[in-house]
C-alpha cells in the first residue's frame, strides 16, 4: 500500500443504490379502457337483445284487409360475475426496515397487486376466449363468458386454416358481416403479430404511399382503416388471444361489476408477525346484441 490515500482503501463508503424501481411490464387494457362500466345485483344477470324484420316488398290495393304479420320474440341473454383476488403477505420486519425506492413493502406490494388485477380482467375479457360457467355448486369457479363467446356465430370469419394469418379479405369480410346486420363498430383490436400484417395492407399493389415527407421518419403503421363500410381505429392490444381480430363498438359492450364488489383491499386476521393484505373484485361482461362485433379467427 503506497502513501496516496484512494477510494479503493476507504472503508465504511456510502452505497449508491437508485431511489427509483424500474418495472416495464405493461399495464395499458385497451379493452378495459375502451367501455364503460355498470353494476348488476346478482351473480347471475340477464338482458334481452331484439331485431326488426328483414325488409320486403310492400304494396297494397285501396280498402285492402289488414292482415297480421308473425312477430318474433325477443331473445334473452345472460351472464354470471367472476370473482379475482390477488393476496401478498409481507413480515412486520420487512415492513419497517428502510430500504431504497419505497416507504412500507406492504405499499409497494398493494400497487403491485392492483395493477396486475387490471391486467388479469383485460386478460379474462379478450384472451382466454373463455365461454360462461355458472356452476350449481361451489365445487367449480364461475366464470363469465368473454368477448369472443358473445360474438354471434355468423359474424365471425376465418381465415381457412390455423396459423393462416388475417388477410385484408378477411378483415372486409368481417366488416361487411357487421354492416349487413346493422352494426356501426368502430374499433379494431389488434395483436402485436397482426399488427404487422395489418401495416402490410398498406403495401399491397396499387396503394401509393408517403415514406418520406422532407423529416427523417418513415411510417409502416395502419392506425385508421377506411372501409366502404366505415372508418376503423385500429387499437393494438398484448392481451387478445393469439390469432383473433376482433372489431367492435364499444357503446355495445359493458363491463359488469357486482354491487358493492368493485376492486377494495381486505386486510386479512394476522396469525403471527405479518401482514397480510387481499385485493378482490367480482366482474362480468355484457354484450347489448351479440351481432353487434365481428371477429377474425385463425382456424379452418
């Protein structure tokens, strides 16, 4: 060791450590974000959905006879509630020690768990394609049916095979199914790998397009869909289930919470040096007419 005093023979230095947790797991729900919410009062909710007739030629002779026209009834739909909990456990020590970049770990561990709620009901809406159970005992979860299960069968498009990508056929397909029945959706939700085909649309023979404008960006994105049935936003999501495209009006579409169940914190009976903390919710999905969404689907 050399008389010069260095950094290296300090003893007791003072740790440089950052007071800020870098976290990038994303946290947008497009879908979520998209609706509205309402509150039903019980674990099992219904609604009606009606249509009017089919148009037909309608000519008649002066002084004719009224004569009645059969009349359809309305059909009834429902769904039940699900509940979602996200439960963490933190040691009193733990709690009280200082440490860098939070206060109580209990605090950052309720942010934690919050926003991963979120993320599960986005998932549970449009990435399990899950259907409705509603069992008759408590020996099985209920589970309500998502967006794919409330799309009418006649509105949904596929692409002839598994794997077999979205193509823009498809998508004006789709699109017209809606318009035919009276739907206006105006929104397309996309998966990541979709998205890249859809920004291929724009490349298709005859398209002209602008690459370079005088600045230095060159955009291969399709954010708006011009249709001879209308104009899509096109909403890209991580969450959709792989291979589905789905298009949507969302004034249709209700997200459900049972009254006095939306998203609260429970703290649960200690049973020795520890807290611990449940975050609950109970949710559901309502679509207002099931023809009112198509959907694209990879599959024969």
């Amino acid at each position: 060791m050399g008389t010069q005093f260095q950094s290296y023979d300090v003893v007791g230095k003072k740790e440089d450590v950052s007071d800020i947790i870098t976290n990038i797991t994303p946290t947008k729900a497009p879908f979520t974000s998209l609706t509205k919410q309402e509150t039903v009062h019980n674990t099992l909710f219904q609604w009606q959905e009606d249509k009017l007739r089919d148009p037909a030629a309608n000519s008649n002779k002066e002084g004719f006879t009224a004569t009645p026209t059969a009349r359809t009834p309305t059909v009834m739909r429902s769904n039940v509630t699900q509940i979602m909990q996200d439960t963490f456990e933190v040691s009193g020590t733990n709690d009280a020690v200082s440490k860098y970049g939070r206060g109580k770990e209990s605090a950052r561990e309720a942010g934690k768990s919050a926003a991963a709620l979120k993320l599960d009901l986005e998932f549970a809406f449009t990435g399990t394609g899950q259907s409705m159970v509603n069992p008759s005992d408590n020996t099985t979860d209920r589970v309500f049916a998502g967006v794919q299960s409330q799309i009418d069968s006649g509105n949904v498009i596929k692409t002839g095979a598994p794997a077999t990508k979205i193509s823009e056929t498809n998508y004006l397909d789709a699109l017209q199914k809606a318009y035919e029945v009276g739907a206006d959706p105006s929104i397309t939700l996309v998966t990541p790998t979709n998205a890249r085909t859809f920004a291929g649309f724009a490349n298709s023979a005859g398209r002209s397009r602008v690459i370079n404008d005088g600045g230095k960006a060159i955009v291969n994105a399709v954010n708006l869909y011009v249709s001879p049935y209308g104009e899509e936003k096109i909403v890209l999501s991580r969450y959709i289930k792989a291979g589905d495209t789905i298009i949507l009006d969302p004034s249709m579409w209700k997200r459900v919470a049972l009254q006095s169940r939306d998203w609260f914190r429970e703290t649960l009976a200690k049973t020795g040096d520890a807290l611990r903390m449940m975050i609950v919710g109970e949710f559901s999905l309502k679509h207002m007419h099931t023809k009112a969404s198509a959907l694209v689907r990879e599959m024969a």
